[in-house]
C-alpha cells in the first residue's frame, strides 16, 4: 500500500478558471493499482476487530465487479487472515476478472442465489464462525475508518464543497463527520431511486450532522454500473485532458454532476472543491476492450 502516493491534484480546466471556481482532486486511487480508493479506510477497523476478537476468518458480500469484495481478499491476504466471499447470483461459467484476482488472493468464493442474497442474515446466523464485514462496509466500523481520508488534506478548512461519489453512504458520512462547519458535503448516489440512503447516512451520523449534506440523485446514467456514451466521452475527455483515470461506476458519474453542477452555476465564484476520487479503476476492467 502507497498511502504516500495519495495526493491532492488541482485539475487546471478552462470552464472552472472562467467561472472563478477551483477544482482538486484527493488522489486515493494512488493507494494501489488495483486495489484502490476508499474501501481500505472503511474495512480498516472490522479487520482490526477480527485480528482483536481472534477469529480465524473473515467473510462479506458483493458483486461479481465489486471493489469491496477484491479489496477485502487482498487486505485479509496480507494479514494472512481466510476469507470468505459470498458472491450475489448463481456461479458463472466465465469467472469476472475481480472474482479470479479476489480467488487468487486466497478468497474461497461462495455463490448465492439472489433470493438467499437478499437473506444475509440468514447466512450471518448459520456461519456464526465467520467474522462478517457488512457488504460495502456500511455501518459505524466502516465511518470510523471513512473518517480518516479527509484527514489526508492538510489543508482542509480550506475547501467550501466537498464532493463525493456514494454507495452505502458510508465514505460520505466520514467526510461529513471530518467536515467544517462551514463546508457543504455533495454526495453523488450512483443507485437509480435510492431514496433510502438519505435515512442510512443519517442513521451513521450523530444528532448534530444529521442532515447536514446534500444528496444528489439524478446522476446515475441508468442506474447502478449503468454506462452512457456521455459518460465514457466524458472519462476519455478527463483522460486526454487531464490524465485523470476515472471508474465508471463510481467515479465518472460523480465527477461529471461537479461539471455539471459548474455548468448550472451552482458554486459561488471564488469558492474551492474538494472531489474524493475514491479508487475503484479495477471495476472498468468489466467494459469492453477500447471503450476507454
Ligand atoms: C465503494 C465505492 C464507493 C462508495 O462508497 P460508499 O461508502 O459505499 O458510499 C465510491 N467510490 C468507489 C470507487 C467505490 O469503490
């Protein structure tokens, strides 16, 4: 891991200088090649809790792409902890390229069919020798660690926006726990309708930030790992012009909802943001060859 490498890019772009606004990016896909983004600060301190409270393995949930799931099999693999993957949907003839680099980390791969997927708890009561991480690493363990990104900025106080992509909301809620009073954290929902989220990230926050952020709900680009061809012109765009890789899922679509929001005049001229790029390029491994 290279938290050294994790650094705060400016991204010099002609449509931010002509409208006074400055725009920095928070570089945590520098952490790893593969592995990167946010999900180490979120699975930090459940492994730490698994190594305190002695169990021999670790288990959690994801998708056939998820950067949850390959994130976990390398963490647990370099605290030479077992891990246990239960994967949503029947087992693939074609394994994902995510799936076989979590396999080849040592992760023993369990396939669940997407009714019993729905079930979790049902499968967290029958394997009660099994550590479980939640899936996305949603819940306070996982903010405890989320908290700890912002804390890379030195210069913070600095930043009036705040600018993230969301899944479970957790990363999110770091950030909002971590923020100044007088900072608006933007979270980007890469779910079509997850009107539930607004209610999972406050129930992560104490009585004093609840509500405190904005969630922005029509930047999904057909819903969850969904693509447009605007959003790929607009990754190659920030690739050509900035040489600033971006993941399709996650990434893009909140990138793009800051130029547009730059577009609609939405941040005060003069004003600093600060985008959480937050990993997840493995995930583009899943499109088509020469989309990027
Ligand atoms: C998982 C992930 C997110 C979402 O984080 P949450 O804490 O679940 O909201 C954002 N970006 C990337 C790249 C991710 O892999």
């Amino acid at each position: 891991m290279h938290f050294s490498d994790v650094v705060v890019e400016h991204i010099d772009d002609q449509q931010f200088k002509n409208n006074d606004v400055r725009l920095n990016v928070l570089r945590l896909d520098k952490i790893h090649p593969v592995v990167s983004g946010n999900k180490w600060f979120k699975l930090k301190y459940y492994l730490q809790q698994a190594v305190e409270e002695k169990y021999a393995s670790v288990a959690t949930f994801g998708g056939a792409f998820s950067n949850h799931i390959l994130a976990a099999a390398y963490a647990c693999n370099k605290l030479h902890i077992k891990s246990i993957g239960f994967i949503r949907g029947e087992e693939p003839q074609h394994y994902s390229q995510t799936l076989l680099d979590a396999q080849a980390l040592g992760m023993q791969l369990e396939f669940v069919s997407r009714e019993a997927y729905q079930n979790k708890r049902e499968i967290i009561q029958s394997n009660d020798e099994l550590y479980f991480i939640p899936e996305g690493g949603y819940g306070s363990t996982g903010v405890k660690g989320a908290k700890e990104i912002t804390q890379l900025v030195t210069d913070l106080s600095t930043y009036n926006y705040i600018v993230c992509a969301v899944g479970t909301g957790t990363m999110l809620s770091g950030i909002i726990l971590n923020a100044f009073p007088q900072q608006e954290c933007i979270g980007i929902s890469v779910m079509k309708n997850n009107l539930s989220l607004q209610e999972e990230i406050n129930s992560l926050l104490n009585s004093k930030d609840r509500g405190k952020f904005k969630l922005l709900h029509n930047y999904h680009f057909g819903g969850y790992a969904k693509h447009t061809t605007a959003l790929i012109d607009f990754m190659n765009y920030m690739w050509a012009e900035h040489y600033l890789p971006l993941d399709f899922v996650y990434t893009a679509k909140a990138l793009f909802a800051v130029y547009d929001l730059l577009k609609k005049k939405y941040f005060k001229p003069t004003s600093k943001i600060l985008f959480i790029h937050s990993g997840g390029l493995q995930g583009n491994r899943s499109l088509k060859k020469r989309t990027l």
